[in-house]
C-alpha cells in the first residue's frame, strides 16, 4: 500500500473513531436530557394537581429540553442510519447505483446541514438580546442547538461519505 493511500486510510479511520465517540457522548447526553425532562414534568404534574400550587419555569425548560432532545436525537439517528426513509426501490437498484445515489444523499445531507449551521447561527445571532420570559436566560443559548446540532450532523455526513467512497462492490 502507497504511503499517501495508508495516510488516508488512517485518518479516516481516527474520523470514524471520532464520529462514534462524539454519537456515545451524545447518546449519554441525550439520556441525561430526557431523563431529567421527565422528573421536570412529574414533579410539575405533583405540584399542580397534588400541591395546588405550579412551577412556573417548568414548562419553559421542559420546552428547550425538548427542542435540544430533537436536534441532537437527530444526529444519533443520521449517525446510526435510522433517520425514516423509503427505500423500496434503493433496495432493488444494482450496487453501483445504490453507490451513487448514496454519495448523492450525502452530499444532499451535508447541503443541508450547512444550511443549519448558517442560518442557525444567524437566527441565534439575531434573537441574541432576547430574554427567555421565566427562566431569564438569552434565547441564543437555546437557539444555539441549531448550528451545533448541524455541525454535528456534517461532521457524521463527511464521515459516513468517506467510509461510502472508500467502500468497493463487495461490500453490496
């Protein structure tokens, strides 16, 4: 094996490391996240029906929990390919078309991705001065997910393009 081909292939090796890394922190995250919007809204439900009395700032977190659940829950599916497709006529396509159109995707993903990341950050930009009504934290940091989920998401795209391209026949 040439000396640049064995380059290549070992850093494509530490991306697919990094890839699957970054999906486990995420994926531990994403239990924390959920978890603890659950005892948010348990403990909002005691306190209301229970207590008579609510927590008014609940249901704001539980919101922003929920909108960083599903920006990050996003990535894990694309990183895990379980993102809701149709695949009834990928599957009867001959492997080199099954290739191109997966590169296609890829690079369609990463478009759009790139379009998260830019018009996230500019919308998080936008509402900076905006204060959240009870919880008085600025709207950019629960915007923020937004562009951070996206670079997420093209970072899991560039690393699943790489291991498509590097790929051969049998592997169909």
């Amino acid at each position: 094996m040439p000396a640049a081909l064995a380059a290549i292939f070992s850093e494509a090796v530490m991306i697919k490391k990094i890839s699957y890394h970054l999906n486990q922190w995420i994926e531990s995250s994403l239990f924390i996240l959920g978890f603890t919007m659950t005892l948010l809204v348990a403990t909002q439900v005691f306190c209301r029906y229970v207590l008579n009395q609510s927590l008014f700032w609940s249901e704001e977190l539980s919101r922003f929990l929920l909108v960083w659940l599903t920006f990050l829950g996003a990535s894990c599916a694309y990183y895990r390919k379980v993102n809701p497709g149709v695949d009834f006529l990928y599957a009867k396509m001959p492997w080199r078309l099954k290739k191109i159109s997966s590169i296609l995707t890829h690079l369609l993903s990463m478009a759009l991705f790139l379009i998260m990341i830019i018009y996230g950050y500019k919308f998080a930009y936008f509402v900076r001065h905006q204060i959240s009504p009870a919880l008085q934290i600025p709207k950019w940091i629960v915007l923020s997910i937004i562009p951070i989920s996206g670079a997420i998401l093209m970072f899991h795209a560039a690393t699943l393009l790489v291991e498509e391209l590097r790929e051969d026949s049998n592997d169909y």
